[in-house]
C-alpha cells in the first residue's frame, strides 16, 4: 500500500510584513526548529550560526512561509548569495515542519510596485545624509546584513557597503565575521597571494563567480589594510548591485 504523502496547505493570499501579530505558539515551534536546522548547517560549514541566516531573518521567514524556492528572496535578509548556499535545505525544513505543525505556507507575492520619484526639492540633504549613514553604522555594528542594512535605509546596497567598510575599519577586528566567514576570507586571501588585491575582476573570476562582488570587494579592502585606496584598479569592471 502506497503511504501518503503529506504537504502543507497553500493560501493564496500573502501575509505582509507589518500586518503580521507576534507568532503564535505553533509559529513559535516552527521558529525553534528553523534554529536547530540552522545550528546543524552551521556547524557543517564551520561558520557561527548568525552567518547563516540572523534571528531576525528567521522570524521572517516564519512569518512570511512562502510556498516555493525562489518565494525565499522576498523574505528580509535573503539574497542570492544566501539562497544558493542554505535556500534548499531551510526551505525544506520550513515546509517539512509546517506540514507536521498544520501551518499555512504562502504564494509568492507580487512584485512591489515601483516608487514613485522624488518630487523636486525633496532630494536627501547632508543632515538627512548623515542620519542614514549613521543608522546603517549602528545596524552592520549590531549584526545586520548588507540587504537588511540597504532595505531599512532605503539605499542601494552598494552605497549601504560604504558604510559597512566604514564600520570595518573603525573596529579593527580580525575577521569579517559575521558578514563573510573565515573559510571564504581565506579563499580570497589565496587568490589574492596568486593574482594580488589591486583588481577585483580577476578575483571574481578565480574564485568562480561565488562570492558576490560586493562580499569580494569587503574581502580585497579588508585584506590591503585602512591604508589602501578605494580606488577601482586600472581595466575592473564594474560591480553589479547585488545583495548578500
């Protein structure tokens, strides 16, 4: 006799960030088993567990539950770069767990409509400049992601990256932690020793196209030390916006 098999149920309608009350308790078991499976794909990988995906990252994806894969890159926190090394396996615990537990997983939603431009006069001046680099300093100093950092302040992940080099220097630590673990700083660290640091193009193509180039250039800058220019090297290409 064939066995069953069990998949949660989908609801087409798509619960919103901010509309969302405090989880309940079932959400909350679901929340304790994401961290376990967390736990277990940090340990695999060597790396702290917040690398993989932060607390906050969590909640949302409880929260959110979309249905499918690629549902995944709407949840905060979740790029491209954290789908293709932990989407499958958490995607699979959220569904397995939701099944067990009777919760809803969602549809993807719908792209947000785009912003409406700025009116004239409403442009950012250098008090409103000032606050929102501050902020992103005080977010990447408490944890928080390039693409956490880049949706609460509402800029572009590139220039959310200049503030996270900021932070970086200022600190003086020993490791990119938690933003990029010591395996792949080493990984850049050896083909800086083969190629040098000046150029992030060849970086980029020794290590296979996996690691994201605004994670490469943390990398590079980190490793040619506070004195070294920000200066693109001569014939580098330039850096497409994408999100860690």
């Amino acid at each position: 006799m064939d066995r069953a098999v069990l998949s949660p149920t989908v609801n087409q309608s798509v619960p919103t960030q901010g509309q969302r009350d405090p989880l309940d308790p079932q959400e909350q078991e679901l929340l304790h088993a994401l961290r376990k499976k967390r736990l277990a794909l940090a340990k695999d990988r060597q790396v702290p567990a917040y690398w993989v995906l932060t607390d906050a990252t969590l909640h949302h994806l409880v929260a959110m539950r979309p249905a499918e894969l690629a549902g995944l890159l709407d949840v905060p926190g979740i790029g491209p770069a954290k789908l293709a090394n932990f989407g499958l396996p958490m995607h699979q615990e959220l569904l397995a767990q939701a099944t067990r537990l009777g919760l809803e997983v969602y549809q993807e939603p719908p792209p947000p409509p785009p912003k409406p431009p700025r009116p004239q006069g409403t442009e950012q001046g250098p008090r409103q400049t000032a606050r929102w680099r501050e902020k992103a300093r005080d977010a990447f100093r408490g944890g928080a992601t390039l693409q956490e950092v880049s949706l609460q302040c509402d800029v572009k992940p590139s220039a959310a990256l200049e503030e996270l080099l900021a932070v970086v220097r200022e600190s003086r630590a020993p490791t990119l932690a938690p933003w990029v673990a010591e395996p792949q700083l080493q990984q850049v660290r050896q083909a800086g020793a083969a190629l040098g640091l000046t150029q992030l193009t060849p970086l980029y193509d020794y290590l296979q196209g996996e690691m994201p180039y605004p994670l490469l250039r943390l990398c590079r800058d980190f490793l040619r030390g506070p004195t070294a220019a920000d200066q693109p090297g001569e014939g580098e290409r330039t850096a497409p916006p994408l999100a860690c």
